[in-house]
C-alpha cells in the first residue's frame, strides 16, 4: 500500500481521554500462581466523557473509581468487556468535562501465567535439586495488558511509578532504581512484606515496563556512568555474566557517543531468565535475557556463541535510544525498532573486535536471511499495515529484523558512514521521548546528507520483494542491464512485477569501486572500463540478486581464484548463483561446477556459503533416490574433505575466533557427508567424553561430534545424549544436545525425540529444539508431520495462537518437504482450520514447498547428469 497510511483500519482505542502517569501495585502469590494489583492512572480529558476504553486480558477486574479535582465521579461505573479486541470499557453517568484532569483507579487479579507473556512465572532448579520460582514480565508487543489494565499502544507514552510487594528476601527489580521500601502487612498471607516503590520513570511505552520479583544474585560494574548489573537466579554461575556486564558498560559508553546523547535512565540491569520466549528483550534499564544469550562459560561455548551474546547485548542496548527514547508511533514501524538495533548491533560489534568482520559474515546470515523470505510470494513489505494484536507477532521476523537492518546497510554505504550517524543522531535529538514514522528517519537523513533519500528509501520499504539484475554483455566497453521482481519458485507474473526499484550498482573493476551508478529504471546501458573483468553489487550492499551469462560466471570463479573479489564478492556471488538455480534462471549444473572451482578457497566465510549452497540442493533432493543422495554427499566430502584435514581438529589457544569457527564447520561438514577418518575421530571423542573426560570433545565441535554419533550410531549413543542433557547444567551443552538428537534415524528412537516435546522436561521456550535434527533426513521429516497432525490440538493449547512459537513450530514441521503429494498433505490438514497467528508462517512454508517442487522436477536430470559426468555416481 503505497501513499497515506490508512488509519481507519486500526484497532485503536477511542481517544477522548489521555494517559499521563500510572502508579501500578501488584503484589505475586507464589502459591496460587496470581497476582493482586491496583493501577491509578492520571488522565487528560480531552473531550466530556462519560466512559473510559483500556486494554485488559486475562484480569479480573474487582473494582474501579473515577475522580476529578478531588471529587468522585464514580465509585461503581458498569465495567464492559469486548473479547476480540480486549478492551475493557468503564461508563458512568456524570460526564468528565474536556479539559479537565481525572484519576481511573481499579484493582484487579491476574495470571501469573506459564506462557511467557504479560506477568508470568518462570522455574529454575536451586543448587539443593527443588525447584524455584520467579516472577518476571515480557510486554512486547501487546501482553502489557495482561499485567495491568492500560492503554496499551506505542503512541500513548506515559511516566511509570511501580511498587512491587513481595517476602524480605526476595529481590524486586524494574525500569527505574528503588525510590523507597516500606513494611506493609500483605493482605494475602496477614504477614509483614516488604514494599518496594521505584522512582518515576521518564515518559514511555507500555511495551517497555518490566518488573521482576524472585530470588536472584548480581554482580555490578561501576566502569559506566550510571551502575550496570548482571542478575541471575541461583543455580546459574553469575560470574558467566562477567563477559556481558563488562561489554554492557563498554557499549553503552560507545553508544552514547555514537548517539550524542546521554542514556537517560539512572542503572542498567540485564537479567537471565529461565523461561523465556524470544532471545532477549530491550525494556527501559532492565533487558531481559534467554540465559544462553546473556551468560557466557567460556570452557563450555564455542566462539559463535560467544558472538550470538555480545550481538544480543549490543542490540538489545542500542534499542536504549532507538526504539525506547525514540519510539514508532505504531506496529507497522516495528522495522525501525529491529532493522536499526540490528545494524547497530554490527556496526558497534565490528568497533570492538574488528578481528571477527562481522560484516563479512552479514552477507551469508542477515542478507541472505532477508532474501530468502523476501524470495517468497507469502513475504510481506518492510512497513507492513498492521490492524490488530495478533498480527503483530508474526512481523518480528527476517524481514523486520534482517531486511531492515539490510535497507539500513545500503543506505548507509551509499551515504556514507558517518553522515548516516549525522542523521541518525538529528533524529534521536529531534524526536527523544516521543514516537515517529519511518519518513521522519529520512526526513533527518535528507537533512544530513543533502540527498532525497525518502524518494529512494519508500520503494524498498512500502514494497514487498526485490529484484533480480540480469547482465548480458553488448561489447568489452558495455553492459545491459536488466530488472525484474525475484521469486524463489520462478514464475513472476506480470502484475507482480510492476515496481522498478532503484538499484545501487557498486560497480567494483580493477579500478576500484563505483558507487555512484544507479538503475532506477526497468532496463538500462552502462559503460565499464572493460568487460575483461567487473562484477556488480561491490561487498552485496544491495539488496538484490545478480543473474550472470554462464561464461562470465565462469570468469568471476577465475577472478576470485586471482584475488581479484573481496571475501563479501565471493560468497555473495555464490549465494546469488545458488538462489537463480533455485529459481530456474540458470542450471543447477553450472553452481556445482562453480561451487567445485572454489575447493582452494581460503576464508570461513566464503566456505560457509559453500556449504550451505549444497545444503539447499541437499535438502530439495532429500526425497529423491538414494543414488543421487549418495552422489551429493560423496561430492560435499570431496568438497570439504581435504579443508578439513588441512585445518584439523585441534583448537589451541592461538586459534583466532574466526579460525575456530572454521575449524569447526569443516569437521561438521565433512563428518556429516561421509569421511571416515573424522567419523572415528569423533566416535573416539564421544567415547571418552561420555566416560567422563570432559576435554575430550572442544566446545566448537561438541555439536558436530554429538550429531555423528548419532547419524553413525545407534541406542547407545542415543541413550548417551539424553543421558547428557538430563545432567548437564549448563544451558549451551543442554541446547547442543537437544539440537543433535533427531540425527537418530531409528523409528523408535525417532519416537523418543518427539516424545520429549511435550514430556515437561523441555521447557516450552526449546520445545522447536529437538526437532532440527529430525530435518536432517527423510523419516525425520515425515514423522514431524504425522507428529503435529495427531498432537495439533494439545499444541494449540500449549502454543496459543496470539503468541509467537507456534508460527515458528508450523514451519518447522511443514517446510521440509518437497513432493506435490506432500504439499497435498499440508494443505488438506489445514483445510478449515483457523490460522489465526500464524497464517504467514504457513503461506510462507507452503511457499518453500512449492519452490523445491519446481526446483527438482526442473533440473532433476541436469543435476543426475553432473553427478555422473563428475563420477559421483554411477
């Protein structure tokens, strides 16, 4: 929808009066599972009302008082409830006048539920084996109200004072630092409690307010402004949180910098938490974490995870200032939130370990992340309409997250770094404690760079996809270049190629780089110094695939053996190929042959996308004869082989971060796909590790070795595993072993691993855990699906719709598939069910599906043929 927002179609609440302020009490009962509360909010009236509309969900409401200039109003107005948009209406008959102040006063009870959302619990075992409890909340994107009634809306910031009622010993935490603490007798258990008020808050949204009540530990630097926290409950080394509290302090150091503005708030907590449904979530001075995305055992967690926690925290910070000070005005701007935490989160990480180049790897996760999706009919544009609640959860995905983030690279390079950070810094000044649109951001960019950006910028974020780049060649001084929409299955209709985007060309020749050339129309000529040797798309800044002759992909293969492509050229060259073959623009033959010139190629990042690429040919083949399964294999082992041996699988101290992580992959890749000297290597670790020698297996391949066993072994391997996730306590080894479980492809151990789902003895935020190695084969795949169709209806109770996981669960258990009779299936399962919550995630999948049925029928014989040629098969 290009042009006006439409407003009209927004579930909004009726805006005759205005919060200004909230005191919120609430009080948890451990034993009962609930919460007692009171809100008083203190209200502008904008227009004489009679009746009062806030969001509620799941409270009970017991009472409410309206008062105006110290008068009642009403001490009983008729409280109403509307289900499908969980407000809760309060009339009364004497009408407030506009202009005028009022206080809406109500108590109430709550869940303190085990979804983790709104105010909820969350257990963790205690050092002794019993089990404890805490209380903790997660808001975003519409849960505040299920904590206590509010006008739940980004736009309708309010200052926040919070008392939290709870046993002496427990510790209560929220966005601002304690005010006071009182004793007070509870009115649940008659004994004396403490009560705690914590300090105003500056002016924010609902979604932001966090509150914590429960036993936990912390430690604290004082290397920052203000103080900064780790807090844990007991169970979990809190020294593990000495890597992310020091890198917090540092962080936000550097971003108030970068930001030219002080961080408002008077502490910064972070806080591990056992349950919990996202990776990590940015409220006002207290983040919440996943445990494994906050606390960091450097003797049992490999350099990638060591990088997934300082992105987690260096993202969750920069959201601090972009997103909590600055705030969308509504749901369809989430992208703001997330793309620019997430280019943050790089660009702040590159600064502090320049010897990970992140932004080398940015191009084979977040920008092939985005251009997966976006290849996808059921994708969806950046700014997307939202209208309700429980469409909102489904847009925190790769195109919020990682398009986003992607649209903000481009930009930035084409603007250039630092007047990017000029605009950026105007807006957060310009905009602080109040809420905005995505044009406001370009608006401040415009202004910084002295170019119309919004003219630019509106066609890649109000517009769903992007294009493909065909090159042909006219003579060695020109080339033709054309634009069409991209889609994953190859069949583009005319309708749905109707916009021309501008295209930044970065045109890298032995002359160096040129940004200045754009293509902003369907097709155009360009001169180029010679056509002996460019490529376009310079580092895959742009958001787009480009589609070379065969001849001159050929000549790019000998140009990167040369030196001539940087590291970001070469795996996105191959990642575009891989994507055409896909879609059917050119043959799956020619990436094999591509892929196999690249067997001298020296750098991790380039190799990853190697892999990955015959891991897509790998995945749309798995139900294809076991011949040609076999050939592929036997062509990834020849591939990654003799890498392998080459790096070893010996990790010293030396070993950079990024060579381990290279070690790492080349073992995994090359074990999986067959090579026997590493299959007894790992089988020999497996061994002594499971007898007890914890150094047996380093922790960068501890995954891979785990996942052979099992791929190679039987039971007693199984068994092993299991064994291992029962015992261990730490959260990295336990996630590393629920992951490689499904690799078992007996029927009855195949059984025992989706049995774990819902046995209680996984939590519900890793309950998509023990399905990823079910994927890894053609059993695993089919039992998925037999799985979700005879347990769908205990999983809609366990995963409601309205909340994120069961989307993510759809598609784990329906994507892998790659037969018109399977695609079948999955539609006549869902043939008159509600997909409410999580329609996108299945139009998504059935999307994939389709896309790897035409793949395979398309080059089923082109790619048996090269496997033949090649000696792969016979």
């Amino acid at each position: 929808m290009a042009g006006g927002v439409n407003v009209q179609a927004r579930e909004l609440l009726p805006a005759n009066v205005i919060p200004r302020h909230y005191h919120v009490t609430l009080e948890p009962d451990f034993n009962k599972l609930t919460f007692d509360g009171t809100v008083v909010i203190d209200l502008d009236v904008a227009e004489d009302s009679k009746s009062i509309s806030l969001h509620t969900l799941e409270l009970d409401i017991h009472n409410a008082k309206i008062t105006a200039g110290g008068n009642t109003v009403s001490s009983s107005p008729t409280v109403s409830y509307n289900e499908a948009t969980q407000v809760s209406k309060f009339d009364f008959d004497n009408a407030v006048p506009g202009g005028s102040k009022a206080q809406l006063e109500i108590k109430f009870t709550g869940q303190l539920n085990d979804k983790m959302a709104g105010f909820y619990r969350s257990t963790y075992k205690n050092p002794d084996g019993s089990e404890g409890i805490l209380a903790v909340t997660q808001m975003e994107p519409t849960d505040a109200r299920r904590a206590f009634p509010c006008f739940d809306e980004p736009s309708l910031k309010a200052e926040f004072t919070v008392t939290l009622i709870a046993d002496k010993n427990l510790t209560c935490l929220s966005n601002m630092d304690v005010a006071s603490e009182t004793e007070v007798k509870s009115e649940q258990t008659g004994s004396t409690r403490k009560a705690v008020t914590f300090n105003k808050s500056p002016l924010m949204s609902t979604y932001l307010v966090a509150f914590v009540v429960g036993e936990l530990n912390y430690i604290e630097t004082t290397e920052f402004r203000v103080p900064v926290r780790v807090y844990a409950p007991p169970g979990q080394n809190i020294e593990h949180g000495r890597f992310s509290l020091n890198l917090a302090a540092k962080t936000l150091a550097f971003y108030e910098k970068v930001f030219g503005i002080e961080f408002p708030l008077p502490k910064m907590d972070q806080i591990a938490i056992p349950d919990f449904a996202q990776g990590a979530m940015e409220n006002w001075g207290l983040v919440t974490y996943r445990v494994v995305d906050l606390l960091l055992d450097e003797k049992v967690s490999g350099a990638a995870t060591k990088e997934r926690v300082a992105e987690v925290v260096q993202h969750e910070l920069a959201h601090q200032w972009f997103g909590n000070l600055v705030t969308m005005d509504w749901w369809d701007g989430l992208w703001l939130n997330e793309g620019f935490a997430t280019w943050a989160s790089w660009y702040s990480c590159n600064i502090f370990y320049p010897e990970w180049k992140v932004w080398e790897s940015y191009v084979v996760d977040n920008l092939q992340r985005a251009l997966a999706l976006d290849s996808l009919r059921s994708s969806h544009p950046i700014e997307v309409p939202v209208k309700k609640a429980d469409e909102i959860n489904q847009i925190f995905d790769a195109i919020s997250y990682s398009k986003g983030s992607c649209v903000l690279r481009m930009i930035s390079t084409y603007l250039g770094e630092e007047t990017f950070l000029e605009g950026v810094r105007r807006y957060l000044k310009k905009h602080a404690y109040g809420n905005t649109q995505t044009g406001d951001l370009w608006a401040s960019l415009a202004e910084a760079s002295g170019k119309k950006v919004e003219e630019v910028m509106d066609v890649w974020t109000k517009h769903i996809g992007f294009p493909v780049v065909t090159v042909s060649e006219k003579d060695d001084k020109t080339v033709h270049l054309k634009q069409n929409r991209f889609l994953r299955t190859g069949d583009t209709k005319p309708e749905e190629d109707q916009v021309i985007y501008p295209v930044f060309l970065g045109l890298r020749t032995k002359d160096g780089i040129d940004e200045s050339r754009t293509l902003d129309k369907r097709e155009g000529t360009f001169e180029v110094p010679s056509t002996e040797f460019f490529k376009l798309n310079a580092n895959h800044t742009g958001l787009y695939r480009t589609a070379y002759s065969p001849e001159r992909l050929k000549k790019l293969g000998e140009a990167a053996r040369q030196g001539l492509l940087s590291v970001e050229d070469r795996a996105g060259m191959i990642a575009d190929a891989g994507a055409l073959a896909t879609s059917g623009y050119q043959k799956t033959s020619g990436v094999l042959s591509l892929l196999r010139g690249f067997s001298t190629e020296a750098e991790f990042v380039v190799w990853n996308e190697i892999i990955a690429r015959v891991s897509s040919v790998q995945s749309a083949w798995i139900f294809e004869d076991k011949a040609d399964r076999d050939a592929l294999d036997a062509f990834l082992r020849d591939l990654v082989s003799p890498k392998a041996h080459e790096l070893g699988w010996q990790f010293s101290e030396n070993d950079g971060h990024i060579l381990q992580q290279f070690k790492g992959m080349m073992f995994g890749s090359a074990g999986l796909s067959g090579d026997q000297t590493i299959i007894d290597a790992a089988k020999d670790m497996f061994k002594k590790f499971m007898a007890g020698d914890r150094s047996a297996i380093h922790p960068n391949i501890r995954g891979s070795v785990f996942s052979m066993a099992l791929k190679y072994g039987g039971k007693e391997e199984y068994d092993a595993v299991l064994n291992f996730y029962r015992t261990s306590t730490n959260s990295d080894e336990r996630n590393t072993a629920l992951r490689c479980l499904g690799r078992a492809k007996d029927p009855e151990l195949i059984k025992q691993t989706l049995g774990l789902l819902f046995s209680g003895e996984v939590k519900d935020q890793d309950i998509y855990m023990p399905t990823s190695g079910l994927r890894s084969h053609p059993e695993g795949i089919e039992a998925l699906f037999a799985w979700m169709t005879e347990n769908w209806e205990e999983l809609i109770k366990k995963l409601p719709p309205a909340l994120s996981m069961l989307g993510t669960m759809v598609t784990i258990f329906t994507s892998s598939f790659t037969k018109k009779e399977q695609l079948a299936k999955v539609e006549k399962f869902f043939e008159g069910k509600s997909t409410s919550g999580f329609d996108q995630s299945l139009a998504q999948s059935l999307d994939a599906i389709r896309s790897k049925i035409s793949w395979v029928e398309r080059d089923r014989a082109d790619v048996a043929a090269w496997l033949k040629e090649n000696g792969y098969r016979s």
